[in-house]
C-alpha cells in the first residue's frame, strides 16, 4: 500500500500546473457549490463521492479544494495507477488493491485514520466509488462499498460525518474547447447511531449520484446554469480571435 507523503512544494506546484492544464485544454471550468457544504463544520470530516468519468477528475479535486474549502485533502487511487504516478502521494493521494483483500481492508482502516486526526482543518477524502472510469452516461451506476465501509469505520473514532454528492460533465457547447461542469449538493450528516448499514448507505449513494447527474445534463442541455462560477477561463475559439482580429483591422463591422 502506498501512503500519504505531503508535500508543500509538490502541492504549490500542482496547483499552477493543473490550472495550467485547464486553461489549455477547456474553454472553461464552471462549479456549483451548495451554500451548506461551503459551511459545513469543520470539526466533523467529510466525503466527497463522485461519478468516475474522465481523466481529469484527480486534478479538479485539488482545484476545488483550494478554492472553497480549508481541508486536508485525500484521495484515493487504484494501486496500479498510483505506481506509476507516485507524485500523488505528495498531495494527498493512497492506494487501493482490491485484487488483494487483506491489502483493501489496510486502506479502508488507514482513510479512517486519515479522516479522524487531529486537525485545525477539515479531513476531505475525495473517493471514485465506481473503481474505474466508465462513460458519464452508462446506467446503472454501480458502486462498491468502500466509501461507506470507510464511513462506517469513522464513527467508530467520532460521532459524525459528513457525505457529499459531487458529479462532472464535460460538454462541447459553442467553443472550440469543451466545457467542464462540477456540481457539489448540500451535505449530508450521518451520525453514529443513525448509520443504517453499509448496503443501504451505498445504495443510497449510487441512486444519490444517478439523480445528481440526471440533474446536471438537464442544466447544460436546457442553457440554465446559472449558478455555476467560472473557477477557470481557457483561450478563445479560433473563430472569436479571428472576429477580433477581423473588428480590430476593420474588415468587419461591430
């Protein structure tokens, strides 16, 4: 299993060269956060669960986290990828092998531990609980229980969490370059009398997920997304820097 080596120079640099990334390959970056996960406790951790889409859903954790939260974040990645990528380690990253289960039971015990330290900020384990990318469209959505065996393992240590439906889209509209969408809904608190099981909190989680996603491609195709800040803006369309260029030596009127 590899572990958590924070680092605060890999996280600075991080920060720059995922902006960079964005700024290079999306026309923009637009994110909906609920007032009530921005206010959430901080002495209580939290989980965000999300749909696994994309490549880049490592980067906009990290991207979301600076932006709105004061967290510790965490992240877990399939062991075989986190190898090959160990830089991972140093912003909060650990590994899962679910081909080995005495292995899993490690993690799931030492995401507990991570989410239950002492801490003047929030502990935030962002968790894929799909175990791999699958197309944002493909139903049934089916998660493992991972998320809520770690939520199960917490309150034994405290006396709540909280869990957060996040999900993604990415989107071609009127640019050259896609959209990406990110939606963050209102927390939810379990407390340590109140968890009804494993099975049921994963079932709840996956129907949880479907219904946000529904919900977020119904905004993009309708054209309401109001509500959503741009966290980052890439370059124009060829065709708009050629209007400007066009405006600016007067081969077209405004």
């Amino acid at each position: 299993m590899l572990t958590v080596r924070r680092s605060k120079v890999y996280t600075r640099w991080f920060s720059w060269y995922s902006r960079r990334q964005f700024r290079k390959h999306f026309h923009t970056v637009r994110v909906s956060v609920s007032p009530e996960t921005l206010a959430m406790e901080l002495r209580f951790p939290v989980i965000f669960y999300c749909n696994h889409a994309y490549w880049w859903d490592g980067f906009w954790s990290q991207l979301c986290t600076e932006e709105f939260f004061r967290q510790n974040l965490y992240i877990i990645i399939e062991y075989q990828q986190l190898v090959k990528h160990r830089f991972f380690t140093r912003l909060g990253a650990f590994s899962i092998d679910r081909s080995r289960p005495r292995s899993a039971v490690q993690t799931l015990d030492y995401a507990a531990e991570c989410l239950t330290q002492a801490s003047l900020k929030q502990n935030a384990l962002w968790v894929f609980p799909q175990g791999m990318i699958e197309h944002v469209d493909k139903q049934p959505i089916r998660f493992f229980n991972g998320a809520s065996s770690i939520v199960s393992r917490v309150l034994q240590r405290t006396a709540g969490i909280y869990l957060v439906s996040v999900v993604s889209r990415i989107e071609y509209l009127e640019e050259q370059r896609p959209d990406l969408f990110l939606s963050f809904r209102g927390p939810q608190f379990i407390e340590r009398y109140g968890f009804s099981g494993q099975q049921v909190l994963t079932q709840h989680m996956q129907d949880e997920t479907i219904e946000h996603l529904a919900w977020l491609k119904e905004k993009i195709v309708s054209g309401n997304t109001r509500g959503f800040q741009v966290l980052v803006r890439g370059a124009d369309s060829v065709n708009k820097r050629v209007d400007r260029l066009k405006l600016f030596t007067g081969l077209r009127k405004q």
